[in-house]
C-alpha cells in the first residue's frame, strides 16, 4: 500500500510539472463591444453596449475560464435617431427594464468550457447577472485572429422575464396586443483580447 501511495504522488507531481500555469489575458474595452437585438410584435430594436471590464482564462492556449463586466449606462440605440433613440433609451435605462440607476452593471463569469472539438471553437456555461438575478446560460465561443488581435466572439439569446423584466410581456399581461415586446432577446458578443 505503500509504494502504491508513493507511485500515485509522483504520478501527481509528473503531470503537476508538465501543465503550463493558467494565463489571464484582459480585454481591451475600448473596442469590445456586445450588440443586442430586442423584439416586438411590430418590429425590432437593435444597439450596443460597452464592456466595463474582462478578461479571459488561457492554458496552452486553450479557453479554461474568465468573466466580464457590462457597463449597463452605454445602452446605445443604433436603428433609431433624434427624440426616439433619446426615449427608446431612456426607458431601456429606467426601472421598467434594466434600471442602470440602480444596477449600473450586468456581470458573467464563466463556470465550464468545453471544447467543440475544433481549434478555438468551445461550448462555454456560465453565471450572467442581472439587476439582482443570477441565471445559467450556456452558448457557443469562438476564439480567433481578426487583423493581428486575438478576438473571441460568441451569440446568446437570453430571457429576460427570467430576470423579473416584465415590462411589456406576454407572459405577464393580458391584451397587450400590438404593444407586446417578447421575453427574449439576442445578444452577440464580441470581445477583443489585449
């Protein structure tokens, strides 16, 4: 019993010494973006919003980990223009949606990373927070070169009802007719690594 105790612990310590140590690589904010796309009975919205901050988990080159922060303020409206963006925005920010007064960031951080088999391609689940309400999701990454930066970059469609956002939805009000916005919306992430 021994010796098998004594070959396990230097089994443990072999691949101990050849795993490369786990690299933080930060996200360059000023040009990470996520896009969103919000829908209606009569049409869509779409937008940006800035990441506050992040970073990523890297070992041997390969996605083990990491999280981001989203800067709920930068709700930006990019299909509307004058008094309708300013008013489309302005209700996105207040209470009836995200309440950025309040919780002026959203966060996420990722709990499993698994890969899809191809180079830089990898299924991710992760925490995502909003307002007060932490939520599972699970969506697909892909890492590559864009221009000589490294940029990962993935889509997810998210609930919002599971975050109690309950303006204008079907789900919790009756005869809203034309003026119903649907509980999800689709959010593509585009995040570019220093």
């Amino acid at each position: 019993m021994k010796n098998f105790s004594i070959l396990f612990l230097a089994l443990a310590a072999l691949t101990l010494a050849f795993t490369s140590p786990v690299e933080t690589v930060g996200v360059d904010t000023n040009t990470s973006v996520i896009t969103w796309k919000g829908y209606k009975v009569l049409g869509s919205h779409t937008g940006t919003i800035k990441i506050n901050t992040g970073d990523l988990q890297m070992q041997d080159g390969q996605l083990v980990g990491g999280s981001f922060t989203i800067d709920m303020k930068t709700i930006n409206c990019t299909d509307l223009e004058g008094e309708y963006k300013g008013k489309l925005e302005g209700h996105l920010k207040s209470a009836d949606f995200f309440g950025v007064d309040k919780y002026p960031t959203a966060n996420f951080n990722i709990t499993s990373v698994v890969s899809r088999g191809t180079p830089g391609a990898y299924k991710i689940t992760g925490d995502l927070k909003i307002k007060e309400t932490t939520k599972p999701i699970r969506f697909n990454v892909n890492i590559g070169e864009e221009g000589g930066q490294q940029v990962a970059t993935g889509d997810v469609q998210i609930d919002r009802s599971d975050f109690d956002i309950r303006y204008g939805s079907g789900s919790f009000f009756d005869n809203l007719g034309d003026n119903t916005i649907y509980d999800e919306f689709d959010l593509s992430i585009r995040l570019v690594l220093n």
